[in-house]
C-alpha cells in the first residue's frame, strides 16, 4: 500500500549514500502499520531492531544519558523475541566515513520521530511546502543534542532532517506518487521545484553533456535538471570507460 511504499521511500532517503540498503531493509523489517500506533515505543523498537541497544550501553554513555537508554533497554526488551534478528541476518551499517550530523543513529531517531507522527506526515505529504516547513521544524528531547546513543550533548542545536533530505524525498518519491495517480497540478510543482546541492555525479554529467557552454549553468537550477543528468550517469556515464569518445547517447539522441 502507499503508506508503507512512503514509508520505504522515507527510510531510503534518510539513509542517503551508505545507509540506503540498511534503512531500507529496516522500513521493511517494521512496516509502518505496526508502528504507527506504537507511540512512545517506536524508538526503542527501531534502535534495537537496528542492532544498537545491548543491556549495558547505559554505562558507556554520560550521566544525563543513562537513565533515558536504561528506559530505551527495558521497553526493547519486552518487544524483541519479536523483532530482533538472527546474528546471520543483522543489518550492517556503514559508521564511517559521513560527518557526525549524518550518523545513522541519528537518521534512526528522525525515522522515530516521523513514524510518531505518522497521521501528520500523511497527510502533508501532499503538501511540498508545507511538509518543508513541518519537516525542518521537528524536534526531540535528545536527538536536538546528541550525535549517537552515547555521545555527550552538542551545545548547539541540532536538527533532525536538513533541507537536501526534504527536497530528496519530495522530488524522488511524493511528487512522482501524486503525477502518477494522475494530479496534474503535481506536474508543474515537479517542473518549477528549485534544485538541491549539486552532488559530484551531478557535476560530472553535466561537464559532460555541456561543457563550458554559455548556457550551462541553466541546466542546474531545477530539480528536474539533476534527475535528468544523474539518469544520463547511471546510463551512460558509468558504463563508459572511453571518456565520451564511444559513448553511445549522441547516437541514441539522434533518433528523437
């Protein structure tokens, strides 16, 4: 059904580069169905069905910390001869190697927070304004501080989802749900969307395609521009090893 197809997508665009399968395989382990009715349940179910809660991580984090994990234990407890899985079937996270903002943990603790408020993010969906608004104005008394389970609390705030994620999730899944049960206002949201940071593929098919072209700083504005150039990539550019000089798009262009 479209919730949980969301809730994939959700889980999916919050794992970003190296946590895409994990959060993935996650949304899929606990669909959104059963969670959704959970409340206060639904982080300690997620973290310890991510494999991140063992009975003494209470002692590795700070004093203000443990109390609030020791909780997060107790209640996985009584729900993971349920949940948890075979040592042979964990999922793997990639820990490394992302800035500490993007810790998984942290992605989690979003996923948490949305599956919390599951109703309201249904119903914004639909919205792409407003579920921005509603997205960047999320908070949680730990996560809004703190960049793991154990780690001490940031002096600044920290937010759980940042605009990139948002625009992601609503070019790549809300927005094409909503064109294809036939919204045509949906079309012309897609088609004005303002584009996101320009990633390395992005960069790189673009060079390709245009050069030093005076006009070739209009192919990035839109996020429309980048799903066109990061197919061109996946397509193309990741199968060539020629650099361009037998490429086959030209010829392919060349029959439209």
């Amino acid at each position: 059904g479209k919730d949980q197809a969301l809730w994939v997508a959700l889980a999916e665009t919050l794992g970003y580069r190296a946590n895409r399968l994990p959060m993935t395989l996650l949304a899929q382990r606990l669909p959104i169905h059963e969670l959704k009715s959970l409340g206060e349940r639904i982080p300690a179910l997620i973290f310890g069905t991510a494999g991140f809660l063992h009975p003494e991580i209470h002692k590795k984090a700070p004093q203000d910390s443990q109390l609030w994990l020791e909780q997060l234990w107790e209640t996985w407890w009584q729900d993971r001869t349920k949940y948890q899985l075979d040592e042979n079937r964990e999922i793997q996270w990639v820990l490394h190697g992302s800035r500490p903002i993007n810790h998984p943990q942290r992605r989690l603790a979003t996923l948490a927070v949305i599956a919390q408020h599951w109703v309201m993010f249904r119903k914004l969906s639909t919205q792409p304004k407003v579920l921005t608004d509603w997205l960047s104005s999320l908070s949680d008394p730990f996560w809004s501080s703190h960049y793991t389970l154990v780690s001490k609390a940031s002096k600044k705030k920290l937010s759980l989802i940042g605009k990139d994620r948002i625009s992601d999730l609503i070019i790549n899944h809300l927005l094409p749900l909503k064109i294809a049960d036939g919204d045509r206002a949906a079309w012309s949201v897609y088609q004005s969307f303002p584009a996101p940071a320009i990633n390395e593929k992005v960069r790189r098919a673009h060079y390709r395609l245009f050069g030093n072209r005076e006009d070739a700083q209009v192919f990035l504005k839109k996020s429309w521009h980048h799903q066109a150039l990061l197919q061109i990539y996946q397509d193309f550019c990741l199968a060539d090893t020629s650099d361009c000089k037998d490429c086959p798009f030209p010829e392919q262009l060349s029959h439209f």
